[in-house]
C-alpha cells in the first residue's frame, strides 16, 4: 500500500479560475490567503524558463494557528498552510499536504485532532472549489 501525504483532485477548469474558487472555498472556511507565488513568473524573474502553470498559495486561518502553536511552538516549522494549484497532463489539479500527517512527525497525540479539523477544512475548500 503506497503510503499518501497529498490531497490532490483534478477538474477541467483553468488554473486561473481553480485559484480563484479555491480562494473563495478557503474564505468559506475561515483561511485567508497571505500569499500567491505565480511559480513560472518567479522563475522568469531568476532568469529560468519554466512553461507549466502552476501557483502556491500559502493559506491561514488565524485561530486555528494560534490554538496549534500555543499546544506545540513546534508546528512553526508546518506554517502557514499550502495549497498548490497546477497544470497537468490537460487537467488543473488542486491540492495540499495532508496536515495530519504533518503533524505525526512532532509525535503529539495534542495535535491530532486539531490536525485532522485543518485537514478536513481545507479539503472542504479543495472540493469546493473543483465544483
């Protein structure tokens, strides 16, 4: 059995509009977006071609990293959260690493829960966003 740390679904709507939705879902659910890395723009600017489209969007929701930080200062190193949305093959893919099993490398049983409740929030605005 392979071993799964993404969350990723497919849908046939452009990059663009997918970024847009997913900003949408994420306010939804109490994220906000703090920041947005256009992948091949940065790495025009650094003087590399790269041709896919691809954005990070680097998402929080404040609450939930205050509560995760005052049980754990460790999961400094998991913020904020990421969500990748990418051209492939002819589909656009949105997706983000599951932050449950982000939290099991800190080996906090405190976490697991809170983790799971991020996790289950952003894959609601993930699912969202593809419809």
């Amino acid at each position: 059995m392979a071993f799964t740390y993404t969350y990723t679904v497919k849908t046939d709507k452009t990059v663009e509009q997918s970024v847009t939705d997913v900003r949408s879902a994420l306010a939804e659910q109490g994220f906000g977006t703090l920041w947005e890395l256009n992948v091949p723009s940065k790495l025009k600017e650094k003087g590399v071609d790269y041709q896919r489209e691809a954005v990070i969007l680097e998402v929080c929701n404040p609450v939930h990293a205050k509560n995760a930080l005052e049980a754990n200062l460790q999961v400094i190193y998991f913020l904020p959260c990421k969500i990748v949305v990418y051209e492939e093959s002819g589909k656009t893919s949105i997706g983000m690493m599951l932050p449950s099993v982000m939290m099991e490398s800190l080996q906090d049983p405190s976490l697991n829960a809170f983790a799971l409740e991020v996790e289950e929030a952003l894959r609601t605005a993930i699912d969202k966003a593809v419809m």
